[in-house]
C-alpha cells in the first residue's frame, strides 16, 4: 500500500511540474510567433495586451475556470494552451516511466535523474517545435538549442555514469549520437540542396541532425521512417478529403517530431521485432 501511494504521488507531481512547463512552452511559442523573447517580460492576453495575474496562468485549470475566455476581454484563449500543457503532463509521465522507472520507488540516481531531465528538456523542445512549425512553418532555433543542450546533458550524464561505475567510459557512447547525427544531417542537407529548398526547408535539416545526436544511429532510423510514413499518410488523407492540394505546402516538422516521440518510447520494441522476422 505503502509502495502505491508513493507511486501515485510521484506520477502526479511529475504530471504537475509537466503541466507547468508546458505554460512556458505555450508562453514561448506565442513570443516566437510575435517575434519576441519569452524570458523577458510578463505574461500577456495576445488579444487585448492585458497583463495577466498569477491566478490567469495556472496551467489547464485556469483555461476550466474562465471558460476559454479572456478574464479581461472575453475574447476565446486558443485550445492550444490546455492543448499543450496536457501533452506535456503526459509527455514528462511517460518519459519517467520509460526512461527512470526507479524514481517511483524513490530511489534517486544524480546520473540517471540528469538523463531524465535531458529528456524532458528535449520532450518540451520537441513540442515548441511541433506546434510552431504547425502554425508557422517555422522551426525555432531556440527550441533547437534547448534541445541540443538536452543531447549534451544526456550525452554527459552516460558518460559520468560509465565512468563512476566501472572507471571506464564507453566510447560507443560518444560515437553513436555522432554517427546518428551526421547520417541524418547529411542525408537531408543532401535532399535540401538536390531540391533547392522546396522540398523540404534548412529546419528540417537541424531538426533532424538534432534527433540524430539526442536518440543515436539505430532510433534516428525508426524516427525517420516512421516521419515520412505518418507524413504520407497525413497527405493523402489530407488531399483525399480536399483540404489540401497535389502542389499544396505541408510541414515536415511535426511529423519529425512524431517520429522522435515514437523513437524514444518504443524503438527498443521495433527494434528487437524487426531483429526477430529478419532472422
């Protein structure tokens, strides 16, 4: 009993803290679209410039109280705010339960917590970079160097732990993110250059160089066939039902960003099952 409460409590806080930092993904994707800086400044109504109130931002909850409607204008908040801080409560749960699953019987590794908060690092850039390249068709290199920066914490974090385990470290763990990057960098800096630019954009090649470097050689590959398998189907699916045109612009970042997700939670299991029919 004592082992479910404990379990429960740390799911919930991490759903919490997810929530929370997905209010400043939100915040961020808003200041990138308006072309500002999202460490500066207070939080604002995008539609009548109100500064909001600590209890206008409570993540999720606040969007329930006032209805969707600006406390100030009554003008509709976009779903993309409980949109967001939803996915990410789910997203930071779901990375801790794959990547950290000791923690919720509170054994605290600085090693492996360090990796944890890689990943939720880049779980939040991820999303930045989702919703923005949605809207916008625009990748931020903000979320891109948040990223990065998760990569060399994650990076940091194995090779500190092979080090104060066995006093040695793997070097195949510095080589493959390496080798994942440069594979996906180069093979879609080659399709940019061979199209000019249309078929893709320069984001997509830092995205991909990015997913590279954090998820490693093996999963970068699962990520990138599953993007363009989810980006066909989108499609089609889109022209089929005349949203969308043969000659019509849709971007690839989302579908990047799906590719990564279902890397990092399930690339092991496709992995070992594409082993197994192979042999």
């Amino acid at each position: 009993m004592i082992i479910e409460i404990s379990f429960w409590f740390v799911l919930i806080a991490i759903f919490v803290f997810g929530l929370i930092a997905g209010s400043f993904v939100n915040c961020a994707i808003w200041r990138f679209g308006a072309g500002e800086s999202a460490l500066k400044g207070r939080s604002y109504c995008p539609k009548c410039k109100h500064q909001l109130s600590w209890f206008d931002l409570a993540p999720v909850f606040s969007f329930l109280i006032l209805r969707g409607k600006c406390r100030y204008c009554q003008k509709p908040i976009s779903w993309q705010y409980p949109a967001v801080e939803l996915a990410m409560g789910g997203l930071f749960c779901a990375a801790a339960l794959t990547v950290y699953p000791a923690i919720f019987g509170g054994r605290i590794s600085p090693f492996l917590f360090l990796e944890l908060a890689a990943y939720w690092l880049f779980l939040a850039a991820m999303v930045m970079i989702f919703v923005a390249d949605w809207r916008w068709y625009l990748i931020p290199d903000g979320a891109l160097i948040a990223g990065f920066f998760a990569a060399l914490i994650l990076l940091g974090a194995r090779m500190a732990k092979d080090w104060f385990l066995f006093g040695q470290i793997d070097i195949g763990v510095a080589i493959d993110p390496l080798i994942g990057a440069a594979f996906a960098g180069a093979l879609f800096l080659a399709i940019f250059l061979a199209s000019r630019g249309k078929w893709m954009g320069f984001g997509d090649v830092k995205l991909v160089f990015l997913m590279g470097f954090f998820l490693g050689f093996a999963p970068v590959l699962a990520a990138l066939f599953l993007a363009n398998l989810f980006g066909a189907i989108m499609g089609i699916g889109l022209i089929c039902a005349k949203k969308k045109k043969m000659s019509s612009q849709i971007p690839f970042g989302p579908f990047l960003v799906f590719g990564a997700l279902a890397a990092i939670f399930f690339s092991s299991a496709m992995i070992n099952w594409y082993l197994s029919v192979g042999i």
